[in-house]
C-alpha cells in the first residue's frame, strides 16, 4: 500500500519513537509531584515546552499542551470569550473550518455567528470579512492552511483588521505547524492550536498558545495541569516526541516545500489525459500548500474512487478524516460553493516524506486507467 493521505496523519519520527521510549522509562514521573522524580519530568516538559516556543516564536508562558489540535482549537475559543476585549456576542468563522472548531461554536449559547464561505481561489475574501466585522464582533477564527484544499489564508492581513478592531483572532494552525514558517505569523494571533501526529509525532498530543496579556478564565474549574487550562496528568513522553518530531520537520520546511511543488507537477501531468473531467480546487503557488491536493473527477463519487485505488494499493481520502465518520461532504466543498453532487465528487491527495516521482506517477495512471474504464 503506497500511502497519499499525510494530511490525515503521519508515521511516527524513528528519532520522536526513541524519544518516547526514554522519556517513558527514564522521565516516568508525574510532571505535577513534589519530589526528584517528578521534578526530572517538569525539567523535560519545561525544556519542551521552551523548545517548541522557540521554534514558534512566542513567549513560552502562552504555550501549553493539550491532547491535540481539536483540543486546542475548543480551550481556545473558550479561553478567548471568557475575556473579550470589547462587549459583544458576535462571532466570524471561515465555513471550511475544521469540525472542532465548528463544533465549538455551536455549542455556544447567545452569540451570532458568521459563516464566511472561499473564493473560487479557495481563500477567504478579506474585505467580505471586513464588511462583516460589527461593533459587537469579538472572536475571529481562520484556520491558516485548510486541510483538504491546502490553500493559505492571508493571517496577516486579517491580524491587522482584528488588532485595529479590538477583536480577537484565533487561527488553527494544524496544517500548516511544520511545513511553512511561522514564526511571523504566530506573534500576531491573540491563540492557535497545533497537532503532533501531523508532523511525524504521536498520535494524542498537541498544543495551543494563548497570548499571555489575555486574563483568560479556565472552561474546566479547579484543573491543576498546565496552569490550570486543562485537567488531566500531562502525557511527558508524548510531549518530548513531538518536540522531537517539530526540531527534525522545521529543519527540512524550505526543501519539502520544493520538492512537493514539483510532486505536484507531477501527478497533474500524469492526470493530463483526463484533463477534461479533473478540477483542482486551489490557490495561486504563494497562498498554496504544495503537498495537499484537494479535486474531484466529474461524475464519479469520490468515495468509489477512493475505494478503487485503496484496491490498487494507492491510500487517498474523500477530505478530512474528522469529517468522514459524519458520513457528510469535506466542509470546503459547502464553502466554495459545490452542488451536492460535485461535493460527493471531491477526493483529497497529500504527499509526505516518503512521497517519491515514481509512485506519484504510479497513482496518477491508476487514477487515469479508473476514469478511462468508468467513462467507457
């Protein structure tokens, strides 16, 4: 099986594996106990946690670690509106977010929410979302890199009109932590949350960061972990493989980046001689994440496509695996505007590290062989 679906999840780092292993033999203590032991598994969380603040260019004391992105994401939202920084029960969201963040905004009680939906670019409209900005708007959220399309969102220019509105900004940067720099980026949104199993770390650990001149208030009371943010005993050895896993991504961002563009090439050369019925959903190359390619093949489900090449050998999604179990459309779809039938057409490729030309090449025949038998 030739693996396409990074954007779901990554294999674990060899180096993040033997981290884990040590820091789960050697640094076994609870981070939280008084003596030595525990105080050995503070000194690695702390030096973690330091680490990973320099790799994002923030101030460590806004860093904490949580169980994953979807975590971070509702700890967040939470930790944001329990101190706005104007009156107001207005929210703006982008509709392609991730079901996490989706699913905390409904949960909410009194706010009005607005749903931005992506240009045929896949990218959120900034001056719509100006004109959607209301004296009672206090929470903005966009997610930096969607997941099934691989489109970047303009996160500085919607930084600036949150800063210049009293509003605060949160941005999921699941997708993107690892593969663009952030260092930039981060600095200017009030949180965001990151994941580690999408950078070749362990499955069941992440992070958020809250900007610390936030007074927030914490959703679960009398948490004693992570300053108080969240309950639970705090998953040490996860933590340094991920640290692990985020020092080996960073070093190779500018190289991964050039090599998936030309990956990317590749397959949409391979695809030419079905030119006709493929439509790539995309962004020009500075807002676009080469390594995910979001489509869909007119008149064939994306879901049959899917199972066709899982039969070949070839692991491809319909969209986000958040989604999937929900037995509905990827999100983007609903955002960018797709009939109900072209969103069941949609399919999602992502490249990795062990991504090469020649299985690139590999699928997109395969891809072509399927079409070219269906349509006849």
């Amino acid at each position: 099986m030739i693996y396409f679906d990074f954007a779901a999840t990554t294999p674990l780092n060899s180096e993040a594996a033997e981290v884990f292993v040590q820091a789960s033999t050697e640094f076994y203590g609870n981070s939280s106990s008084l003596h030595d032991i525990g105080g050995q598994s503070q000194d690695l969380l702390e030096n973690c946690r330091e680490e990973l603040a320099n790799l994002l260019g923030v101030n460590k004391k806004g860093l904490y670690f949580t169980s994953g992105g979807s975590e971070g994401n509702f700890l967040a939202i939470e930790a944001l509106l329990s101190a706005p920084k104007k009156v107001g029960k207005h929210i703006i969201a982008g509709l392609a977010e991730h079901s996490s963040i989706h699913g905390v905004l409904n949960r909410l009680e009194g706010y009005n929410i607005t749903f931005l939906p992506l240009n045929s670019s896949g990218l959120i409209d900034v001056e719509e979302l100006e004109r959607a900005i209301i004296p009672e708007t206090v929470l903005v959220t966009i997610q930096h890199v969607n997941s099934e399309i691989g489109t970047v969102q303009p996160i500085e220019k919607i930084a600036r009109i949150c800063k210049e509105r009293d509003i605060h900004f949160h941005s999921d940067i699941v997708q993107s932590f690892g593969k663009i720099e952030l260092a930039k980026i981060a600095q200017l949104v009030s949180s965001f949350a990151f994941s580690g199993h999408k950078i070749y770390g362990p499955k069941g650990v992440g992070g958020v960061y809250i900007d610390p001149a936030i007074s927030w208030r914490a959703f679960f009371p009398g948490g004693s972990h992570e300053r108080g943010l969240r309950p639970g005993t705090v998953n040490v050895p996860a933590i340094a493989a991920m640290t692990a896993a985020a020092q080996k991504v960073n070093e190779h961002i500018v190289e991964n980046h050039t090599r998936f563009l030309k990956l990317r090439a590749v397959l949409m050369e391979s695809l030419h001689p079905i030119k006709e019925f493929v439509h790539v959903y995309e962004a020009d190359p500075g807002s676009q994440l080469p390594s995910i390619i979001g489509l869909r093949i007119s008149g064939i489900e994306g879901q049959w496509m899917m199972l066709e090449c899982n039969r070949h050998g070839f692991a491809i999604s319909t969209g986000s695996a958040c989604q999937i179990g929900m037995q509905s459309p990827a999100k983007v779809t609903q955002a960018l505007g797709l009939s109900p039938q072209e969103a069941k057409e949609f399919i999602r490729i992502s490249f990795g590290k062990t991504t090469n030309r020649e299985d690139v090449i590999k699928l997109g025949e395969t891809i072509v062989d399927i079409v070219k038998k269906f349509k006849r």
